[in-house]
C-alpha cells in the first residue's frame, strides 16, 4: 500500500504532516527524506503528525517518528501525535513509544497546550 503525506505550514517554522496510507519499509524514506528537508530547509520547529488515516504502521515508521524527534531535539523543536487509530496506538504502546511523546486527540486540543506554553 502507498503513503500519502500532505505537508502544511499552517505558522512560520509550524508543519502539520498528514499521513494516509502505509508507513512501512517500502514508504518510509520518502517519509523520512521530507521531515530532514523539513528540519534543515524549512528550519521546523514543530511538526506535528496527523495520523487519522494511517492504515498501517511498521518498524521502519516508528523509527520515522523517532529520528524526527530526534532531529527536532537537536534545535530545541517538537514533535507531536494527533489522532492515531487505536490500532497504531496499539503499536506504539507495545513498544513503550507513547510515554516519552506528547499526545493529542485532535488539533484543537494541541493548539490549546501549545498556547497554554506560550503565555507568560
């Protein structure tokens, strides 16, 4: 199965990646090669992503999700989760994934913590 990945830069440095489809051994690196532009070229400093129409998870797309992470450490940046299907939830548990991520149900409920974070 294919992935669709839909790139939004809804603020400056702010990207929500939409995922559709597979994200496996043979879709990861189209992934990963446009979160690394991403980073270096577009100076990200949060990307967040959408995961409701995620079908399919494997190793090589958790370790997306890791290096991203990862890369976004490196400057001070933020990865973010919104609407994983249970199913890749599931995943994401049994690998102990979710306790060192933030989480969100849906955009609204991130933008609410990221302004949260942002008063003074």
């Amino acid at each position: 199965m294919a992935l669709t990945v839909k790139v939004l830069e809804s603020k400056p440095r702010v990207f929500l990646v939409t995922l559709t489809g597979s994200l496996d051994s043979s879709t990861y690196a189209d992934l990963e090669k446009r979160i690394l532009n991403l980073i270096s070229e577009g100076c990200a400093k949060v990307i967040t992503f959408d995961m409701a129409a995620l079908d399919f998870i494997s190793s090589m797309g958790v370790r997306v999700i890791f290096k991203t992470k990862k890369e976004l450490a490196k400057t001070s940046g933020s990865l973010y989760l919104v609407h994983i299907p249970p199913h890749i939830q599931k995943v994401l548990e049994i690998i102990e994934a979710l306790p060192s991520m933030k989480i969100f149900t849906n955009i609204q409920e991130l933008d609410a913590y990221l302004a949260k974070m942002q008063q003074h």
